[in-house]
C-alpha cells in the first residue's frame, strides 16, 4: 500500500510530466494524470435544453454526494464542437464501500496449489498455444469476499490498481442506476437512474473507456493495453488456429462475456469430432455409389424407363416414367444409406458427451474466476432498477427481515396472461404462414409441371438435366419460407422484449430467462416448423388414385405432396441446407460486413487524428454501443444452429461440417466486433450461461426422438431392409426387385375423370390402348384381388419395423446418455478438492486475523491501561491482579 508521502510523490510526478509534454488527450485518465476515468457521459444542447440540464445537475450533485469525482470536457475542446463529456471517477472509499456491498472477491493470498503436471506429448499443442503472459495475465490468488473493515487482510499493494477497470466500471454503473435525479424536497422515485437519462435524452451515451487503441499500445505506462493484446492475440482471423485468452477476456470484458465465449469455443471444439464422422458417413455414401442397385433399376431403360408413374397432381400433370427421377434418386442416395443409422446414433451420444464436458469445463471456469457463490449473490444483489420503481408496495423479507419492493399476485398473473396469449398469437401466426408455404407448394408444382413437360429433353419432367417439378417446388418454398422467417424475426424481437418488460421481472437473471424463453419458443417454431413438415407429413397423408388426400377439402383442389420414389429425405436435405445455410450467411452478412462499412469512415478519423486532438473517450463515443441484448442475440444464434446440427442431422451428415466452418468465422469476427467496434460493456458477472443450458437439454432429449423418427419414416432404410431380409427374390439376398416390389399398381380406367391430365397434357409415348395401368409409391393390393387397393401385409411389416426400430434406437441411446451422464461427473475431483482448500484457508486466515487483531487490541489497552496507571497511586494487589490476568 502507498504511504501519504508516496502518493503525494505520484501526484506530482504524474503532473510535472502533463506541463512538461502538454496533456496526452488519448489517456484515460484526468487531467492529473493520476485519476483514471472509471465511465464517460455525453450530452449535447438542444432545443429542450433547460429541463435537461436540470436533470442534469441534479444528477451530477447527486453523484458526487455519493462521493464520486466528476471532471467535464467543454464542448470547444471536442471534434464535433457540439458534444460535453462528463469523466467519472470513484475514488478508493467508494470502491471499498460498495465492493463491500456487492461482496466481490478480492485475493488475500497467493495460491499455494502447484499447478497441473505437465502432460506427455504436450509439445504437439505448442502450435495452438498463445504466450503465458496473455493466457495468465493475473497470478493465481486466494480470495474472499471483500470487507471494507478488514482492509489490511487483503494483498493491497496499490490502492489505484487493486481494482481492476472491469470492477470498478461494474461498481460506478451499479451506483448511476440507482442515482436519482430529482430534488430532495421532490420525492419523484420514478425520476432515478442513468437508464432513464438516456432513454429521455438527457445524456446520449454512457460508457467505460478502452484502455488504449487496438492497433497500437498506450504510451502511458499505467495503462494495461489488454485491448491492444485482445486484438493481436485473438481477434484475427489468421489466430483461427489458436486458443482463446479467455482469462484475459473475462478480466478485460467481464465473467459474462467471458463465459460466452469459453463456451462457443468448446461448442466449436467439440464440433470437430461431429464434422470428421459426418465427412465419413458422406464418404461412405459416395464410395458405394455404385453398389446402389436400386438407383440403377430406377435409371435403367428397361426397369425404371418402362414403369409408367400415376400423374403426380391432378390436371396439370401428366403420367411419367420413373427413370425420370435418376439424378435425384443417386443424390437421395449420398444421405441417404446404411451410414445414415450409424451416424443419428452417435449424434445422440456426442449430444452427451457435449453436455457434460461442457459442465465440467464450466465448473472448473467457476472456481477460477471465483464465480462458485456468486448466484446467491446475483439473486438478492442484482435486483433491476425498474423493479423497485414500478412496484410501489412493499413487504417484508422474511429472510433479510427488510421491506422490500413486491408486485401484488393479481398484476402478476393478468401480466402473464396477457404474455403467454401474445406468445400464443405469435406462433399461431408462424404456423399459418407456413401453411401459406405448403399451400404455395401444392399449387404451384402443378403449374411447374405443365412448364416443364415441354422441355426439348427426351426426359419429360426435366428441364436440361436437373431441375424437376419437385426439385423447383422444393427450393423456392424454401426460399420463400427462409424470408418469411426473416420478417418474423424482426418483428416477434421487439414483441417479445416489450412483453417481458411488461412482466417486470424482479432480478436481471429472471429477466434474462423469460426473455430466453420467449425468443427461444418463437424462434424454435419459426426455423423449424418447415423442416418438421418435410420430414413428418409430407408424403404421409397422400391417399392413393381415385382416393387422394387434398389439404383443404376436395374443393381446394391441393392435392397433398407425395414423396419420390426415393424418399423424402433428399427434400429434408435440401430444406435444412437453405434454411440453415442462408441463416448462416445472412448473420455474418449482419456481423461483420456491415458494421466494417459504417465504421470504415470512423476508423479512418480515428487513424488520421493526432492524439493530442482526438481524445480516448470521443474514440470510444464514435463506436457502436453494445447493447444489453448483445449477448442475448449471439447466445440465441449458436443454439438455433444447435437445434440444426441435432434435431435433423440424420438427413444431412454435412450439417456439423458447415456449423464448424461457421463457428470458427464467429469465435474471429465476434472478437473483432468486441475489440474494434463495440464501446467497451459494462462489466458484468455470469456464473453459467443462464437458461441456455436447460434449453440445450431438452433440444439434446428431442433431437433423439426426431432422428429416429426421420430414419424410420423420412428415409427409405426400414422398407430397404424389410425387403432385403423378408420379401427379396431369388435364392441370394439382394436388393434386386425393390423398386417394383415398392410401387402398387392401379387400372387407369378407373381413375376419376378430376384427377386424369387434361387433353394435351400426356406426353408422346402415352398409348391409352397399350398402357392399362399405372404405378404409384405404396403398398397395397392390385386390381382385380379381392382386396384391391387395400394395405398389404408388406405395409404392416414395414410399420411394426418402423416402430421397432424407433423404440430400439431411443432406448440404446438414451441407456448410453444417461450412462455416460453418470459416469463423468459434473465437477471434476481436483476442481472440488481446490474449493474445500480455499474454503478451509479463508475460514484459518480469517480465524487468525481476529486472533491477531484482538491480541493488538488487547496490546493497546494493556499499554494504555499501564500508562494510565503509572501516574496514579498503585497497590501491589493491583498490579499482581493484572500480571495474573496477563
């Protein structure tokens, strides 16, 4: 600790080198030199200037009786010539006082657990290592929570530096919360808080101060330039390759961000291993490529070109050959294959193994950033400013023996019923465009039929040789559908913030977590809806000739899709690779192109400007400020992707391939927007990532319902292998025969003159006179049995397999889950043994220093009492009393 004299010495050092070089504006610091800006206000006048800057100095009085320190910049001296720069700083009796009140942990010792052992073969990861400067910017402490009474139990060497910035910026922001900017004689209690400053325009913006330029280090050496290591460590992209400083992040940015980004890095680490076996599962897909019989009955002139299909919509279209579906049926096949079973069953253990790494990699991140006993502390702490100004009643807490604000129970529960019905019109409304989409789908097909059944190509549902009618209609509804999300999103994300709001909830982490559910709901019917449809109805509802299904009634004359020969799973495909891809696309689109080009023309100012004009804290205001819902948006769009790369990832074994691809584009470019476009956050403390660890459970659960859904009713696997083992011809077991085995016939005399292709419509070869029948994907008896057109026993066989495999596949995977689950435990040993170490060592140092304490004390009075006792008449009883006593 700095004695008077040292500090003095400090001062004026500190301010001979201000006259002797002329104050470097690009500081943050004060004036001295010696101060450090710990948060920066702007306002600007205006037309309602007068009532502004009565709040304003009302505000401003009122922080300084708090005991902060102010310092404004005239708007002469700034760039704009227009705007005002309040500089805040708390000194140490405000810091001490509220890191006292807010219990934050501070080092009382030097950790004396030896580090981990190092490990063998360790060489091999050099490569990915960043320098143990930057990976450990703060030796290894044991701490406690602060207490403002016991300052010299604490390793304080410098009063200045024994808070870090992302401290004291949190303590400064938690005192203008709740700063009210009224008149003592008003008791406006509505009229309290920075939020509300800057909502009414009071003051523009407010934001702690980066420590330096990112490009280039602070020329004052008592500044960290941590920002400057950030962005040449971690925020290129060419440091892809690298770890992440995640200790450097958390102390710079806070526990909040830093917990984000530990987990998008092991989210993307972990995806690794999903993208090399999805890759093999693909391989294997191409390699056996020619081993597919079936596509080769379905392109062979003699079998698939001498099948002649039933019309695939009524009117419009017109009787096909099946080897029209060759291209598509050898690309069913890529995903379509033996792999497909392997690969949605070690999805739904790699979901497992994801999980509960992640929560020991959690654990470990909470001892070291002293994050284990911080929910109790965020639960009766953190209590949102609006809440205490909204609810005017109050109760008594029968846990603090405190009044406390409360919401009265009938408000509570009309304010969530008006939510959950707004919620409940919302997804009504996803689940009618969607309808719109199935419905545009059904009615536009026919019309790309009668376009393409006069292409010049010998094949006459082709145009050229890869677009069919199913294919176009497949990819401009998803198309269309992907917009449609788009604009729901915009719209349900302002809906959804306004509800929650309106809910008034009493913590910011229940308020975080409503509004997570929300979004989560919405998003989670929005993005996946369309996909559900491909793979769970389509094809399953169709009928058979002169008995269809229609969607709407006979009347609407929308026929219900039927799937290709192959299955409908190279439609799931091509549905998850638009959907998933374009959302992809459009959020790096949003996150890194567009703010490089709003901010190319500020950070040329911020370049071409000398530092003596263009100060630190007009650098940081020309950077966008990071709003309270920043994490929130970034949190929502890796578990969207999440729900891809597991709900459907059966249909598309690439899905994790381009989901790494992406995340290793996102770890960058989010750091690049942290460190060079975004005002440094208020630092924030997170002890896990909140109700986004819940909603990945329950989507990891699901994910293996639906896998096993999609291979027994989406892809064609069960009815291959029925017939392999139960219904193959011939002597060896083969799939030779499936494609005619799988496809029923029907009298075409019989078919209702509604569903028959209007004149003109049939193609060439068409002779009513030599083709009597015609074929359609389904299992049922021929004309002329005496159960015609009735289910066969093949159908029910392929039903009981399907549900056979579906109960056997969840209940391996669910056996391996949940033994997996037990078998590694959530915290690990050493982690658990480091928190009992540091538990006992407070409790002994603390126990130690009342013992000290009360010896000095008793020291004292003993002294005293001596002194006093030397100038006053004494017996010898007296004094032996004493020794005795001693």
């Amino acid at each position: 600790m700095l004695s008077p004299l040292e500090h003095f010495m400090k001062v004026m050092t500190a301010q001979t080198e201000i006259d002797k070089f002329g104050q470097n504006r690009d500081s943050v610091f004060f004036r001295d030199g010696v101060r450090r800006i710990d948060f920066v206000l702007s306002y600007i006048d205006d037309k309602d200037g007068d009532k502004k800057a009565e709040r304003r100095r009302e505000f401003e009085a009122n922080l300084e009786k708090a005991g902060l320190e102010l310092e404004t910049e005239d708007k002469s001296e700034s760039d704009d010539r227009k705007t005002y720069y309040l500089k805040i700083h708390a000194p140490w009796e405000v810091l001490a006082t509220y890191a006292d009140v807010l219990k934050i942990k501070v080092p009382f010792k030097a950790s004396d657990i030896p580090k981990a052992r190092e490990v063998p073969l360790e060489w091999l990861t050099q490569p990915f290592r960043l320098p143990d400067n930057i990976m450990r910017p703060e030796p290894d402490y044991f701490t406690a929570p602060f207490d403002k009474s016991k300052v010299d139990f604490f390793l304080i060497d410098d009063k200045d530096t024994f808070f870090p910035p992302s401290t004291r910026n949190r303590i400064v922001y938690y005192i203008m919360t709740r700063c009210p900017y009224y008149k003592e004689d008003r008791l406006e209690k509505d009229k309290t808080g920075i939020k509300r400053l800057l909502n009414n325009g009071t003051y523009t913006s407010a934001y702690p101060l980066h420590d330096c330029k990112y490009w280039k280090k602070a020329q004052d050496m008592q500044c960290e330039s941590e920002r400057y290591h950030l962005y040449k460590y971690w925020a290129g992209f060419l440091c892809f390759y690298k770890e992440q400083p995640l200790n450097l992040i958390k102390k710079y940015y806070g526990e909040k961000i830093g917990i984000y980004f530990a987990w998008l890095g092991f989210y993307t680490e972990m995806l690794f291993f999903a993208a090399v076996m999805g890759v093999i599962c693909f391989v294997y897909g191409v390699l056996s490529y020619e081993d597919n019989i079936t596509s080769k009955e379905i392109c062979d002139p003699d079998i698939g070109g001498m099948i002649v299909m039933c019309p695939l919509c009524d009117k419009k279209c017109s009787y096909w050959k099946l080897n029209s579906t060759c291209l598509s049926s050898w690309q069913s096949h890529l995903f379509d294959n033996e792999g497909t079973v392997f690969f949605a069953m070690f999805m739904g253990i790699w979901v497992t193994l994801f999980l509960e790494f992640w929560k020991r990699r959690q654990a470990r991140l909470e001892y070291e950033w002293d994050l284990v006993d911080f929910e109790e502390e965020q639960q009766q702490l953190q209590i949102r400013p609006e809440y205490e100004l909204k609810c005017t009643g109050r109760r008594l807490n029968r846990i603090t023996q405190e009044m406390e604000p409360y919401l009265p129970f009938p408000s509570k529960c009309a304010r969530f019923c008006l939510s959950g019905a707004t919620v409940l019109f919302w997804t009504c409304l996803i689940v009618a465009c969607i309808m719109g989409v199935i419905a545009y789908r059904l009615a536009v097909y026919a019309a790309f039929a009668s376009v393409m059944k006069d292409s010049p190509t010998s094949k006459i549902q082709l145009v050229g040789s890869l677009i069919t009618p199913q294919l176009a209609t497949s990819v401009t509804a998803s198309c269309i559908n992907f917009v449609i999300i788009l604009i729901l999103n915009f719209l349900y994300e302002h809906v959804a913030i306004w509800i929650t709001d309106m809910e008034i909830p009493k913590t910011h982490l229940e308020y975080e977590n409503k509004l997570t559910m929300k979004m989560f709901m919405f998003q989670f019917v929005n993005y996946y809806s369309s996909c559900f449809y491909v793979a769970f109805f389509k094809g399953k509802f169709v009928g058979y000739p002169g008995n269809y299904t229609y969607m709407f009634g006979k009347w609407s004359k929308l026929r219900n899709e039927e799937c290709a020969p192959g299955g409908c799973l190279i439609e799931l495909t091509t549905q998850l690779l638009i959907v998933m891809a374009g959302k992809q696309m459009v959020g790096n689109v949003q996150e890194a192109l567009l703010p490089l080009l709003r901010n190319w023309w500020g950070s040329r100012k911020g370049r071409s400007h000398p530092e003596s004009t263009y100060s630190r804290w007009e650098q940081d205001h020309d950077l966008q400020n990071f709003s309270q819902f920043g994490l929130f948006y970034e949190y929502l769009e890796m578990v969207i992707q999440f729900g891809f790369i597991t709900l459907f990832v059966a249909s598309f074994p690439l899905a994790p391939l381009l989901a790494l691809f992406n995340n290793i584009l996102e770890v960058r470019v989010d750091a690049w927007k942290f460190t060079t476009q975004f005002r440094r956050p208020v630092a924030a403390k997170a002890r896990n990532i909140g109700a986004w660890e819940e909603i990945l459970n329950v989507v990891a659960i699901l994910s293996v319902v639906t896998n096993a859904f999609i291979v027994a009713f989406t892809s064609d696997m069960i009815p291959r292998l029925v017939y392999l083992y139960a219904y193959h011809t011939g002597s060896k077991a083969t799939m030779r025969g499936y494609i005619d085995n799988s496809l029923s016939f029907y009298n075409i005399s019989q078919i209702p003159d509604a569903n028959l292709p209007e004149a003109g419509e049939n193609p060439s070869w068409f002779n009513n006179s030599t083709i009597t029948t015609c074929r359609y994907r389904d299992y049922r008896y021929p004309p002329g049995h005496e159960k015609q057109y009735t289910h066969t026993m093949q159908f029910w066989h392929i039903l009981a397999a399907k549900l056979a495999f579906i109960i056997i596949m969840e209940h391996v995977v669910f056996v391996v889950k949940f033994f997996v689950a037990w078998l590694i435990p959530d915290v690990p040993a050493e982690v658990k043994a480091r928190i009992k170490r540091e538990r006992f060592l407070v409790q002994e140092y603390l126990h130690n220093y009342e013992v000290e304490k009360l010896k000095m004390q008793l020291s004292q009075s003993f002294c005293l009492s001596t002194e006093t006792a030397s100038l006053l008449p004494s017996s010898p009883s007296k004094h032996q009393v004493l020794s005795e006593c001693i």
